[in-house]
C-alpha cells in the first residue's frame, strides 16, 4: 500500500499547492483510451524493410539478454529455475500481438520487476492483474494523474530496487572469487550510472576476457606419486607426492586450441628444462620420458595437433621419449586423421598414468637410454 499511498498523497499535495507551477515536474496529460488496432499497418513491402529487420534484430537480442538476466536475478531470490528458450518464446509471442495494437516494446524491465516483486506478487497471474489495471486506467482514471510527480514515482522505483542489493552475497563474492566480485560490482556500476544494458554489457565483457584468459593460459601440473599407493596427483596440491625418476609426469588442464597452443608448447619445455635442472643438481637418473595426461583435454584443433607435433620433435633431439594418457575419442580420432598417432607409436598411448609408468619403469630398468630407436613392439597400449 505504500506505493499507492505516496501516488495519492503527493498527487494531493501537488494540486493543494500548486507545485507544479515552482518548479516540481509532474506526469501532466495522459492520452485517454487504449491504442488503436495496428495490424493493418503492417507493410513488408517498405524500402525501409531492411533497416526495421536490423533494428529489430539488435532490440530483439538487447531485449533478450535484459529478460534473462532480470528474471535469473529474481529467481535467486525464490528459488526457482529460469528456462531461456520460454523466455524468448514468451518476449517474441509478446512483441508479435503487441504490435497489432500499437503496443510499446515488451521486455521484462528491472525497474517494473522490483516493484511488481516488493509488492509481493508471486505468480504470472499477477501481470493477469496488472494488465487489467491498466486498461481501466487509462479507460477512466489518466485524469487523475496529471498532478502525480514525478519524484513520487521514481522513489517508488528506487526503493524497490534498494530491497533487492545483496550485500552479504557480495561479500562472499570477494571471499571467494576477486575476479566474480570485480564482474559483480563492474555490473552494479553501469547499471546505477549508466542502464541495465549497459551494466549487462560489461558484466559479459569481462565475463568473456576472464573466459579468454583461462583458454590463452590453461593450467598444467607436475604430477607426482602419492607414497605407498598408485596415485598421481598436483606435487602443489599434495607437498608429499615424490617425482619419479626419469619421468615427467605432466597434466593439461583444459582443451588445446589455436589461442594456447604456443602457451602449452612454451610451458611444456619449461617444465622438462626444470626437471632437467633439478635432476642434475640431485645427481640422479637422467630425464628419459615424458608423460603427458590428457584425461581434461576434452577437444583439440588442428593448430593443437602442430604443437604436439613440434613438440615431439622437441623431445625427440632431446633424447626423450613422449607418452600419451588417455586421450578422449574426439581427440584420438583426430590425432589419427593426422596421423600423429602413426609417428608417435601407438605403443606410447596407455589408458592410465599408472600403466604408462609401469611400462617407462620397466624400459628404464631392461634397456638403455633413449628407447625410442628400439624398434620393437614393446608393450602394448590400449
């Protein structure tokens, strides 16, 4: 009732003293009645076609992504899951009968949303409600509203959508995640001084470069052996897994693409000139494999499959022989078109980095150095 408590009593006091006339901005006159039929307005013949289907296009998308992101942001607040392919079904049936009766362009606006869900509407039967509202409105009652002000009617807005500010949630944004909560405030930003489109623009830019940045640089781990078990894991993660001598045991982290090959390349020979390092300085058993886990790589494109090449190449001058983990189907099918899998050996492709450590153990303690100019079948891989 507040709402229409503070449309009533401004409304008064406006009329009593005559603000209008000081300065204070009011609603003023309303065009009576509902819009008239449009349908036969419709013209798909117009030389202006091309740049309505354009504008339609780019309205239709802002529109889109402005409904989906509203409606996810309410539905945090009650639990309940938003379907996009209903939403653009819902916005598009809207627009096409809206447009045969002159109808403004429906979306589904922040500001109207917080005042429909302060006013404590909890299903779709309340637009039943609201529709029929203002139809009588503008049928009977636009007179009533040429004194209402306009402050009244914006601090009925902002007050709803004070309500919905979760502090607490960004708080655990920034315990949790800088970067969610830099996404998060960034949107917060453009929304209060800019729109919502503008707020939503930003948040998905640095949504998108966040995104870049985990492809350009994915993350790959040195692996080692959990003491007294067959497990290899992150020595970051698991201070107490030992490396194995004369292996490197490596994992990628996510799919290799054009954009992180080079990166992966680069940082994989990092790696082996460290181990290589660090074996010298303990004076142990020199670098002979290296075993690369694949398990994460879940796709992997042509620019991918020249980098795995060179690399093999790279270790094969070195002296050093490279084995394949579990590659995914779509990745081996790959690799097998290029025949990659022909070069490499299909004998250095095991299923788990236990098997291809069992079988790297094995040769290191049956044959000599660089086992790659052993010609025979050795064991065989999965």
């Amino acid at each position: 009732m507040a709402p229409l408590t503070s449309v009533i009593l401004g409304s008064m006091l406006v009329y009593v003293t005559h603000a209008e006339k000081h300065g204070v901005q009011v609603i003023g006159d309303l065009k009576k009645g509902l819009n008239p039929p449009s349908v036969t307005d419709l013209v798909f013949v117009s030389p202006y076609m091309g740049t309505a289907i354009k504008t339609g296009f780019v309205t239709g998308i802002i529109a889109l992504a402005e409904g989906i992101a509203v409606g996810r942001s309410f539905a945090m607040f009650k639990n309940y899951h938003i379907d996009g392919n209903k939403e653009m079904i819902a916005i598009g049936t809207m627009n096409i009968f809206g447009s045969f009766t002159s109808c403004y362009l429906t979306t589904g606006p922040f500001s109207r949303s917080a005042v429909n869900y302060n006013a404590g509407c909890k299903t779709a039967a309340s637009n039943i409600v609201m529709s029929i509202a203002v139809m009588l409105t503008l049928l009977f009652l636009t007179p009533l509203f040429y004194y209402t002000p306009l402050v009244v009617l914006s601090a009925i807005i902002v007050s709803a959508m004070l309500g919905l500010l979760d502090y607490q949630a960004a708080i655990h944004l920034w315990k949790i995640d800088k970067f969610d909560f830099l996404v998060c405030f960034s949107a917060y930003i453009g929304v209060v001084f800019g729109s919502v489109e503008i707020g939503l623009v930003i948040a998905v830019a640095i949504s998108v470069l966040r995104v870049l940045l985990f492809i350009a640089r994915p993350r790959t781990f040195l692996l080692g052996n959990i003491p007294n078990s067959v497990v290899y894991r992150n020595v970051e993660q698991y201070p107490n897994a030992h490396h194995v001598p004369g292996i490197l045991i490596l994992e990628i982290d996510a799919p290799i693409y054009f954009a992180n090959a080079s990166y992966l390349r680069e940082r994989i020979t990092r790696w082996i000139d460290e181990e290589e390092d660090r074996i010298k300085a303990t004076g142990k058993t020199s670098l002979e494999y290296v075993i690369m886990d694949m398990t994460a790589v879940g796709n992997i494109d042509t620019s991918g499959i020249s980098m795995l090449e060179e690399f093999k190449k790279t270790v094969d001058r070195r002296g050093l022989q490279l084995v394949l983990v579990n590659p995914v189907s779509e990745v081996m099918k790959k690799l097998n078109k290029s025949n990659f899998l022909d070069e490499l050996g299909h004998k250095w492709i095991y299923l788990t980095v236990e098997e291809a450590v069992g079988v790297c153990n094995f040769m290191l303690r049956t044959q000599k150095p660089n086992p790659m100019k052993d010609e025979s079948e050795g064991w065989n891989s999965v």
